[in-house]
C-alpha cells in the first residue's frame, strides 16, 4: 500500500510538471512571437513651434539671434532654398514658422512668401531640402451687388480686399468703360466672386466667376471661361471682351481737361489745341500700356516733361507726358505689353499740379481717345462654344434666381456656395 502511495504521487508529479512544460513553452513561443513582430517608429516628442511675423527692416539672421537658434544652420537653410526662393531679404508683414528639437536644432522653416505661396524647407537625412508651395485655400462663392454712388471703389465698399475686388471688376472691363469718364450714380453692377479661406478664415478674394454691369442703361455682362489652358473672360455671345487698347491708362481717376482744338493754356495762357486727355490723379499713380507696342521715344520733351511714346501696330501711337519718373529699362526699342506700368503720375514739364497728359495718334494725326471703337480680338472656338454655353445658362439662372436685394445683402456678408 505504502509503495501503491508513493508510485501516485510520482504519478501526479509528472503530470504536474508536464502540464507546467507545456504551459511555459506556449507562453515562449507567444513571446517570441510578440518578440518578431514589427516594431513600431519610436513615438517622437512634439517640436517646439516659434512663429511670428516679419517686422520692418528684419532679416533671418535677426531671427535666428533673437531664438538663440544655431547660426550654422542659418547657411544651410539658405543654401537649400537658394534655388526655390532666396532668403537674403524677408518682407515686413509675412508670417514665418520654425520648428526645432530638443536639442535646438532645425526640424522645419515655412515662410509666406505671398498670398498664394509658401516656402517650406524641412530635415532629412541628407540635410535641409526646400520646395515652394501653393496655398491650399478653401473656395466659397458670394454674391456682391451694389449700386454706383460717385464712384465703384465707395460703391462697393471699404477696406483692402474690396479696394482690389474693385480694381479686378475694373480690369474685366477696362476695354468697354472708362470708370474715370463712363461712370453714372445709379448705374448697377452684380459679382459672383471666389472668396478664399484658411483655417475657416477669410483671407482674401479669389476670381469673378460672372459679373454684369448697367453702365449708363447698357448692360455689359463677363463670363470667366477655361479652354485649352485659356482662360479668359467673354460676353453673352461667346466675344472676347479683350481688345487691342485698353480705354484708358490708369483707374478711377477723373478727367481734369479734354480733347479741343481750342483751350486756354493755363500756364501759356493762350487758346491752343489740347489733341489729348488729362487725367487727374496724385502724384506716382502708375500709368499702363494701353496696348502691346514698342517704345519709340522715353526720355524729357519740352512743355510734357517726362514723356513715353509707343508705336502699336496699323500705324497707331499712344503718347504719356508729364511723369513723375519713368520706370525702370523703358527705353527705346523695349518692347512692352498692355498693361504694363511704363511710368508714374507727376507734374514735370508745362503742368499745374500732377496728372497725366494722355494722347492717341493714327498715322501720327491726333485722335480723341473717347471716340474710339476697338474691335473684339477674338471668340470661344466652335468646338468649345457648347460648354461655354453650357456654364453661362448656368451662371444665368444662378444669378436669376436671386434679387438685387440679395446681392445687396450678400455684400454684408452673406456667403453662397455655387
């Protein structure tokens, strides 16, 4: 009985024992398991962010002297953006952000260089690498509807961004109304605009999708349309409200004296032809290029001071006296495209206070600026004319079924999506 007791217990022993080899084997093979399975990336503590914004007459090297950040790195940071945008001179306003490590040094730089682009340079493993970046907006249409009251600046309202939403609608239809001289009170205008956001935030506006405009009982209405690559803004029959001359040099300035062939001289003060138009406007206002040409006299001439004349094609030549100062390399034979500033109101020469003395000469007769009828350059190509149809019924009825009261409210604030 004694030995029966014994052999049990050895019995029971082994069992135990094999059930604990068994259990811890499984728990090896577990771990081991565990053991080779991937690895995740460390988990990296949050950077320090520093951000600001550019002050008057500051440079980078400034920056980095007021965080206490490695002047080292500084070079770096310079040599890998040299190709994508140069970090010599930051302009006052524009906001940067840096991020660094623990030990201080740089994980990233982002620099608004405007509006529509950021420069980014990030660490890697070979150094600093940099590209530029557009700014990601988020895009909301509104509506904007106003009625004329002494002029389209006022009209549409204060402020930055509506000052350039003015100067945009203007552009549009800167071959159809000369907003210094066509302009009536009570003459009605009507915007779909992009408005751009960023982190829920107004920043600025975007394109006029469509806009109308009642100038004076006639309406002119400008469709933004894409084809090919061109884009480019069209009339209600697919025309190009683009031409060969713009009508007038610069924006929102009045007309102080006409085209006569018999005016009293102020300075002179004698009746002699005045074959041009005087715009008033202050001093270093920038003067364009009414059309593409080529500069065929820019220097000082007698009683207009400083004088521009470009020769255009069919024998046209348009003529701006009495800047200020001419910009920079217009000289003669520089060829120059509608548009482009050429020089700045002044009062140099036989001029009473500043404006611009503008004239316009056929075969080198004078003409009157505000008789001409320009012909439209070009249409919506047949192939395309079904979509571009197709977007203006669009706009049409969008714009339709919303009263003038709502796009008078919609200028407040109010904002559509299309």
């Amino acid at each position: 009985m004694e030995r029966k007791g014994i052999f049990r217990s050895i019995s029971i022993l082994i069992v135990v024992l094999a059930v604990v080899f068994f259990a811890t084997k499984s728990n090896l093979h577990f771990i081991q398991r565990q053991n080779t399975a991937p690895v995740p990336d460390a988990v990296q503590e949050p950077c320090k962010e520093i951000c600001g914004t550019v002050k008057k007459g500051e440079t980078l090297s400034d920056i980095f002297k007021k965080y206490r950040l490695d002047m080292g790195e500084l070079f770096k940071l310079k040599e890998a953006s040299a190709d994508v945008h140069s970090l010599r001179y930051l302009y006052p306003g524009r906001t940067y952000r840096i991020t660094v490590n623990d030990d201080n040094q740089i994980n990233s730089f982002k620099y608004w260089m405007n509006d529509d682009n950021i420069l980014n340079i990030w660490r890697s493993d070979s150094g600093f690498s940099a590209e530029k970046k557009c700014v990601e907006y988020e895009k909301r249409t509104q509506y904007i509807g106003g009625v004329i009251k002494d002029n389209l600046v006022s009209s549409i309202g204060e402020g930055g961004e509506n000052l350039k939403l003015a100067l945009q609608l203007s552009d549009i239809y800167a071959w159809d109304i000369d907003f210094n001289t066509d302009l009536r009170n009570g003459d009605e205008f009507r915007i779909a605009v992009e408005r751009l956001y960023l982190d829920g935030e107004f920043k600025k506006y975007g394109d006029i999708l469509f806009a109308e405009f009642i100038n004076q009982g006639e309406t002119y209405n400008a469709y933004r349309f894409t084809y090919n690559g061109n884009t480019d803004y069209f009339d209600s029959e697919g025309k190009s409200l683009r031409r060969t001359f713009l009508k007038a040099p610069l924006s929102f300035r009045r007309i102080s004296s006409g085209f006569s062939n018999h005016r009293f001289h102020p300075i002179l003060k004698i009746f002699r032809p005045h074959h041009g138009l005087d715009y008033a406007a202050p001093r270093g206002t920038p003067v364009s290029a009414v059309g593409d040409g080529a500069i065929v006299f820019s220097g000082r001439k007698g009683q207009y001071g400083k004088f521009v004349i470009i020769r255009h094609p069919n024998g046209w030549k348009t003529c701006y006296g009495h800047l200020s100062r001419i910009a920079k390399n217009m000289r003669r034979g520089k060829k120059v495209r509608q548009g482009q500033i050429i020089g700045y109101v002044g009062s140099t020469g036989f001029a009473t206070g500043p404006h611009l003395h503008y004239e316009v000469r056929i075969h080198n007769k004078p003409v009157n600026p505000l008789g001409l009828k320009l012909p439209q350059e070009r249409s919506v190509p047949a192939e395309f004319f079904a979509e571009f149809r197709d977007l203006k019924n669009q706009m049409d009825n969008r714009i339709a079924s919303i009263t003038f009261q709502h796009f008078a409210d919609a200028g407040k604030g109010k904002n559509n999506r299309l």
